[in-house]
C-alpha cells in the first residue's frame, strides 16, 4: 500500500513546487515591476516570495530525497540514483539561491545605502548586484528543470499507480477505483 501512495505524494509535492516557482517566475516577479509604483517595493515584494520559493524547494527536496530510501520493488538502481541525483540539484540549487545569493544581494544592498537605481549603471556594486541576480535567476532555473526531469522519472515507475492502456479507447482505471 505505502509503495503506491509514496510516488502519488512525490509527485504532487513536486508538481506543487514547480507550478509555485514557475508562477512566481513568469508572474509575480515581472508583475511586481509592473504594477508597482517603485522598483525597490517591487524587489522587496519578489525577495519575499522567492525565499518562500527557495525554502520550499530546499524542504521538498530534501523530504522527497529521504523518501527514496523508502524500500520499494519496483525501483531500478540507475532510475533510483537518477532520482536522488536530481533531487539532490533541486535542493542544493534552492540552498545556494537562498543562503549564498541572496545573502549576498542583501549585503550589497546595505552598502548601496539607498536605492539601487540612484547607482551608475557601471558602478561596482550594481555591477556585482546584477551578476548575482543573473545567477539567482538560472539557479531557480536549474533547481526547476531538475524538478521537472524528477517528476517524470516518478511518473514513469510501474509502482505510481499508473497502467499500459489497453481496452476500447485506450484507458483502463487503476484498480483502486474498481468496483
């Protein structure tokens, strides 16, 4: 019974996670700078919800990583490392994004000692902020890619619940929904 029920709740934690991080992504932070009347209440607004992102991730990575050490059957080695592979990058990517590069970004925005538009665009510190920014972004981006590779190595073990099709077009319910 555990062994189906564990990739049913792997699965919509990681779908949960990733439909978060890409609305935040495609949403909420280009909305934020839109709608705004400031950049720096926009970039508050998007720090704010990145750490929620970002610690998250770091929380489900982890959590789902121990849950491969749930003794099951049906588990491959090579798609059974493949898994811990990728759910250790989510979580190492959510890590660094949240404890290396934004600490770092909120160091430099101490020192700016005021909004980060006032600098010179080839000031060092805005130079330095806009790298870490760039980095932060294709963190995220390797932290959800490698979510998503997970999610279908899941999704395509035999104990997730899913069955070959077969029948009058091509769908058969699971045996728990049986009569």
């Amino acid at each position: 019974m555990i062994q189906k029920i564990v990739p049913k709740i792997e699965l919509l934690l990681l779908g949960a996670w990733l439909g978060a991080a890409c609305f935040f992504s495609f949403g909420v932070a280009p909305g934020a700078f839109a709608v705004l009347p400031s950049r720096e209440l926009a970039g508050s607004m998007v720090n704010r919800s990145l750490v929620i992102i970002n610690i998250a991730g770091l929380a489900i990575g982890v959590l789902l990583l121990l849950t491969t050490f749930v003794p099951r059957n049906d588990s491959k080695r090579v798609w059974l490392w493949g898994q811990r592979i990728l759910l250790f990058i989510m979580a190492a990517a959510c890590s660094v994004g949240q404890f290396v590069i934004a600490f770092w970004m909120a160091y430099l925005r101490v020192q700016m000692k005021g909004p980060i538009d006032d600098l010179a665009v080839n000031d060092p510190l805005r130079v330095q902020f806009n790298n870490l920014h760039q980095w932060s972004v294709w963190v995220l981006v390797t932290a959800m890619a490698a979510s998503l590779l997970v999610f279908f190595v899941i999704s395509r073990k035999p104990g997730n619940g899913g069955k070959k099709s077969s029948g009058a077009g091509g769908f058969e319910l699971p045996d728990e929904l049986k009569f």
